[in-house]
C-alpha cells in the first residue's frame, strides 16, 4: 500500500505502527536483511533527525539510492528498474508523490513532496511526542513557525488529529497553515486554535513542535518579513508550562531541541524500519 498522506492510514493502524515501533525500541530484532529498498530523495531541503540510507544500511537492508533526475518519468523508470521491495520518495514539486506511485510497481512511502504531506517525517514525530509523554490524545500540543509551506507540519497536524488532542497551530498570518487543512483536522480533534501569540499559549502546552521558516522552502518576499518573528531562546521558554518538550527543526535552537533529540532519534529509527518492513509487498 503506497503511504502517500496520513488519511491513508486510520487510528488503528497507526497505534500499530507504534506498537511495533516500542517492540524495535526495547531491544526487539529490528534487522530489514530481505529488503531491498529504493530510495529517491530529490528534495534536499526536507529535514529528518535521522541518515535515512546510513540507518536502513545498519539495519542489513539493501539500499539502492536513486539519482534525482529532470522529469518525474525518469524518476519512475529508475525507481522500478532498482526492483525494489519499498521506495522512500521526496521531490520539490506539490503531489509529485502521488504522479510516481501511479507509475510504479513497489509501495511508495511519501517523505515530502513539495508543500503537500510528508507522513514518513510525521510519523517519526507522532511516535517521539508517544514516546516522551506517553500518550496524545490528552495533550496541548504547539505546532509553531512554517505552517504554510511545510510539509511535515500539514502531515504531523493530520496524524495528531486522529488522536483527540488539543491542538494550537502558531504562526503569523502569513505562514498560517492552510485553512481546508485546519478544517478537515478540526473535525477529529478535541480543540484546534489558531493564534501567533507564542508566551500565552507556551504556558498551557506539553509539547512543541517547531516547523523551521526557512528561506529554501518560504517565499521570499515572506521570508524577508517573517524569518524573525519568533525569537527562540531558553529566555522564550522561562514561563513555559512545567515538562514542556520540545522537539522539530529550528534554525539557532539546537540548545532547546537537544535535551529531546536521543529520544526523537531512536522514535525515526524504530519508525522507519517499522514503515519499511509494514509496506514490504
């Protein structure tokens, strides 16, 4: 089955996906020795906490890396040449995904494609915040920054959803996450708002997940007026509700984002290999 979007899978099938996941965490076999797995990572501007390749290489799967090519086509003939049991796909250009599952033999994961969904990165996320707190259906939980051009927010925002928590999208007006989006997640969340005050809702929320406003994925002209919107620093986060985690990509705040990063590490591991071994056909 090609993961393409979140709403590709349900809350069940998630819950076993964790499940699986902790089994690979606590110690269990976590070997993809029969896999041979294609991947075609054409958008270097998409974040994991992770070396993809490096990790399903110790794992004992066989990568075959597929070199970013000039048209989707050429990206489908090489990616179903390579034979392969899985394909891990990101590519600049919104619902690319979707065109090269459409043209291929083998389970496409989709780990962004352009602005659109990146449920590979989003399911690592979900599984770290599961993993840190326990739990997600009764949280606050913060998605704050590029909530418009991000891909692995639109995905994290759809995952999160599905479990009833309380959720505040924080951004400027400009960078707002889009609104069929927010609408569809409102209709399975306990509560969704939005709002661009970062202190007032910091005091009420469990975890933050920061979604980096960067000049490679922002438009320009709103790169300019908002890539210093939010500040972050330990001084930001002084008043923040007591256990407050903090997990994502943000430019300058590796100091905020360490004190998670073993966990969101070894929550993308277990995912992964989870993902892959799940989409084996």
């Amino acid at each position: 089955m090609h993961l393409l979007t979140p709403t590709d899978l349900t809350r069940a099938q998630i819950e076993k996906l964790f499940a699986r996941a902790n089994e690979i965490v606590n110690g269990a076999t976590a070997r993809v020795t029969s896999q041979r797995v294609a991947v075609a990572r054409c958008n270097p501007h998409i974040p994991f906490p992770i070396a993809i390749e490096a990790t399903l290489r110790d794992a004992g799967a066989d990568v075959i890396s597929i070199a970013p090519a000039r048209t989707l086509e050429e990206i489908a003939r090489a990616i179903n040449a390579a034979n392969a049991n899985v394909v891990l796909f990101s590519h600049p250009q919104t619902d690319s995904a979707g065109e090269i599952a459409a043209r291929i033999a083998a389970p496409l994961l989709n780990a962004g494609d352009g602005a659109n969904e990146n449920p590979v990165r989003a399911l690592m996320d979900a599984y770290a915040m599961y993993m840190l707190k326990g739990d997600l259906q009764n949280l606050r939980i913060g998605i704050l920054g590029n909530l418009k051009f991000a891909a692995e927010a639109h995905s994290l925002a759809r995952v999160l959803g599905m479990f009833e928590p309380r959720l505040s999208f924080i951004t400027p007006a400009a960078l707002s996450m889009p609104y069929d989006l927010t609408d569809q997640v409102r209709l399975t969340a306990y509560e969704v708002e939005e709002t661009n005050d970062l202190a007032a809702t910091l005091r009420k929320t469990d975890v933050l997940y920061l979604a980096n406003i960067d000049a490679a994925r922002v438009e320009k002209k709103i790169f300019d007026k908002q890539k210093n919107f939010y500040t972050l620093t330990p001084e930001t986060v002084a008043d923040a509700k007591e256990g407050l985690v903090i997990l994502g990509d943000w430019d300058g705040a590796e100091n905020l984002l360490a004190p998670a990063r073993p966990v969101v590490e070894r929550a993308a591991r277990a995912m992964l290999l989870t993902l892959c071994k799940a989409s084996d056909r």
